[in-house]
C-alpha cells in the first residue's frame, strides 16, 4: 500500500526564531498590525510504501527523528494517510 506523510517541523516554543521575529516586524511595517508572535517551519511530504498504516507511521517518525528534524531544537507532528 502506498501512503502520504504530511510532516511539519517548527522551533520550539522556548527558542528564539529569528526569521520568524523577522517576519512579525515586517508585517508591521507593511500595516498588517493584527498579525503577532510568527513562527516559521517547515512542511514535509513523503510517500511510503508500507503494509499498513501503522507501519509507514513508525517509517515517518523515524525518518523524522533520523534526518528531518532535530529535536533539540525542532518539535514535528506527523499526519498519515492512504495516497
């Protein structure tokens, strides 16, 4: 079976975000007041192939933990689904 792994990655509420503080000031500056406290990250998707769901989850946490983020610094949360 063929799934689709939407993973995101973001810094960790207790991290400083520099490109994230970059952002809120900018949108300041172009009167988008409203808009507060970004956060930046990124969004991953992966396709894997797998008996079942359960084991393209374990397959997607552990690529996660492997390589795509570093959880020092990063959290992640990981969505599974059949593609």
């Amino acid at each position: 079976m063929k799934f689709r792994a939407e993973i995101d990655v973001m810094p960790k509420d207790a991290l400083l975000d520099p490109q994230g503080k970059a952002v809120t000031q900018s949108m300041g500056n172009l009167g988008l007041t409203e808009v507060s406290d970004v956060r930046i990250g990124k969004h991953i998707r992966l396709f894997i192939e797998a008996d079942s769901k359960a084991t393209a989850e374990a397959k997607a946490d552990e690529a996660c933990k492997k390589i795509l983020a570093n959880e020092i610094m990063e959290s992640y949360s990981v969505e599974v689904v059949e593609a």
